[in-house]
C-alpha cells in the first residue's frame, strides 16, 4: 500500500539519512511525507467506506476530510487526540509550503510566515506525527482484515 511506503521512507529518512546530515530540507521532507503516508491512508478508508455504500465522497478534500472524521474515525478506532494531531500536522505542512523562510537552528527548522509568524519544527514533534501515521495506518488495516474475514 502507498501509505505504508510513505511510512517507510519517512521513517527511514528521520532515524537514518537526518541523524548523519542534520538537514532542514531533509526535516521538512520528512514532515511533507508523513502527511502524504497519512492522506492515503485517509483516501484508502473513505474509498473503501465508498465502495461499502456507507459513505459519498465528494470533490472538496476538506469536506471528505470532514466525512472521515465524523463517518470513520471512531469505527476505525481513531481518537479525536489522534485528529487534533492530524490537523496539526496538515496546517504545519500548509504553513510550510506557504512560509517565505525556513531557518534552521540547533536540529529545528524555524518556519516563517509573510505576517512574521513562526511555527517550528523539531525531530521529537516529527517522530510523534510518524507514530500518527504508524498508528493509523494498522488501526486502518487492522480493520479491514477483521470486516473482509466476518464476510
């Protein structure tokens, strides 16, 4: 599956590849990935809950994100802890990507915003988003194997 591939590169980059070259662009790689990791698990779930007939999906991401949480997450044994840090993950990448600067300092990458704000990124807040990502994505499968074998 993608989103275990994503997983996987993600997870080899944080605790291989940036303990040896302790690059920003590497940190923020190793953000926008997990997103990715976690947005296919996401598609995987609501496509399979499509496919189900228990769900309609729509063109608007924010709204099938929407759908995910109130349709899915809790049938999915996703906690709303597990969402808010979702949410945190997607606005720290949508900050990123709109951010005019990113400075590194000490193993942290210093994103700021056109208006001067600052968000940042640590290794530590990298690894708790990776075990996120890790997490859903055996909750998502975990569940699925249980539904498709009670058939």
């Amino acid at each position: 599956m993608e989103a275990d591939k994503a997983y996987q590169r993600a997870n080899h980059l944080l605790f291989v590849t940036f303990p040896l070259l302790k690059n920003k662009n590497l940190l923020i790689k190793i953000t926008h990935e997990i997103k990715n990791s976690i947005t296919k698990t996401i598609v995987a779930v609501l496509q399979y809950e499509y496919l189900c007939k228990r769900i309609k999906i729509t063109p608007d991401p924010e709204r099938n994100f929407q759908i995910f949480e109130e349709e899915c997450a809790k049938k999915y044994d996703i906690t709303q802890k597990d969402l808010e840090q979702i949410r945190a993950l997607f606005e720290l990448t949508k900050k990123q990507k709109e951010s005019v600067m990113d400075i590194m300092k000490n193993e942290k990458v210093i994103v700021v915003s056109k208006n001067m704000e600052h968000e940042t990124i640590t290794p530590e807040k990298v690894r708790e988003f990776l075990e996120i990502s890790k997490k859903i994505f055996q909750k998502t499968k975990e569940y699925i194997i249980k539904e498709r074998k009670s058939r």
